[in-house]
C-alpha cells in the first residue's frame, strides 16, 4: 500500500523566515504534485513534478523532487503571511494519494 | 465561471436517510474524480471515471455508496443509508487525461455531509 508522509504536520513561522516541508513516499513513482487548501476551502494545484530532479518555483515556494530518495520538499522563502494554509503532497500511481498535510501559520 | 462545481455545498441529514451529490466537471475534462475528507486529514480516493466508464474504486466505497457518469459529462455520488461516520467533505476533480500521465487534477469547492 502506497504511504505519503508529510513533515512536519504544523508549522509555525514568523514572516521574513525561510523554511522547508518534506514529502517521503513510499512508490516508485515519479508523479507527484503539491496542492494549497484554505480553511474551509478546495485545493488548489500550486506545482506537479514529473521527474527526477524536477524543481518548480512560483513567488516564495520552491518545490523539487527525488524520485531516488522518494522524496519531495517544498520550501518557502521569506513568509508572509499569506501563505498561510495547509499544504498537501500527493503521489499518482493510478489515482492521488495525498499526504495528511502540513498547516502552515505565518506570524506578523 | 469554467471551474469544477459540485452542488450542493452543504447538506445536513439524518442518520438512514439516502443522499445524492452532483459533480460538473470543467467541460473538456474525460477524467472525473470523487474523493472523501476529513477534519484534519488529506483526501482519501473514492472512485474514478474516464468518460462514463468507472475504471476503479477504493475499498473505502461501501456498498452503500455508487456513483455514476451517465453521458461522460456530470456526476453524481449516492450514499444510501447514512451514517454518522459519512460525514465529510465529499471532494470532485476531473482532468484531462494525457497518455503518459502527469495531467493535474482540478478540485471543485466540496459538499460537505453531516449526518446527524
């Protein structure tokens, strides 16, 4: 059975900080994606990784991937405070499966 | 608006009672969907069509629950007999599936179900 495990599952920051969340998984595939939910909100897509070495990066989020070490990171330079939410990684073999999620607080 | 939408967003039920979900994919989209949420944890996988063909289910798809994608269009989602463990955010996606895989998934806003 295919297992995603995020780290760390909350995480509190002050803004201007940089900071890292891990993605292990534990399949052989090298399709995975990063996803944002807002409180009470949907995902919304933020990054899909398609291969070994792949790196994506959107304002202040960094996403890589390493298919070798089954493992994907999502770092965040200088937070603001509206990067505040949870953040979901999600491996594909046949359908997603999702990491329990990391809740990211930005603090003034 | 071209997004996913689900309706309705919020439905309050008692225990027994059957309930039906609607899902409207993004218009181009062959692959649709269905995942299931709960407070505190990512989305679980339901099931998934590719035009009307249901191609897989999750063991997490009782008997209780079926759905359906009559015209390879919308969807919907029927539990039958509810119980108070339904309750949930009941999350649609569709894609537009490409041959080598990779296509991201598009999430609607939810239904979320409490059973009461």
């Amino acid at each position: 059975e295919l297992k995603v495990e995020q780290n760390p599952l909350f995480l509190s920051m002050q803004e201007g900080k940089n900071y890292t969340i891990y993605c292990n998984y534990s399949t052989t595939s090298d399709r995975l994606y990063w996803y944002r939910q807002d409180p009470g909100k949907s995902l919304e897509s933020l990054f899909v990784l398609l291969s070994n070495g792949a790196v994506k990066q959107e304002g202040r989020l960094m996403a890589s991937l390493d298919t070798k070490a089954r493992l994907s990171t999502l770092h965040i330079t200088a937070a603001v405070h509206d990067l505040s939410a949870t953040y979901f990684c999600a491996v594909v073999e046949t359908r997603l499966t999702f990491g329990e999620g990391t809740q990211l607080t930005v603090n003034p | 608006d071209t997004g996913v939408s689900q309706d309705p967003r919020h439905k309050i039920t008692k225990r027994g009672q059957n309930v039906t979900f609607r899902c409207d994919p993004i218009s181009e989209h062959n692959r649709l969907y269905w995942y299931r949420q709960t407070l505190g944890q990512g989305p679980e996988f339901l099931t998934y069509f590719q035009n009307e063909a249901q191609l897989e289910k999750s063991r997490l798809l009782s008997d209780r629950f079926s759905a359906e994608r009559p015209k390879g269009s919308f969807s919907t989602l029927e539990i039958q007999r509810t119980e108070q463990g339904d309750s949930a955010m009941y999350l649609c996606a569709s894609s537009l599936g490409l041959a080598g895989g990779g296509e991201t998934q598009y999430f609607g806003p939810g239904t979320r179900l409490l059973v009461l």
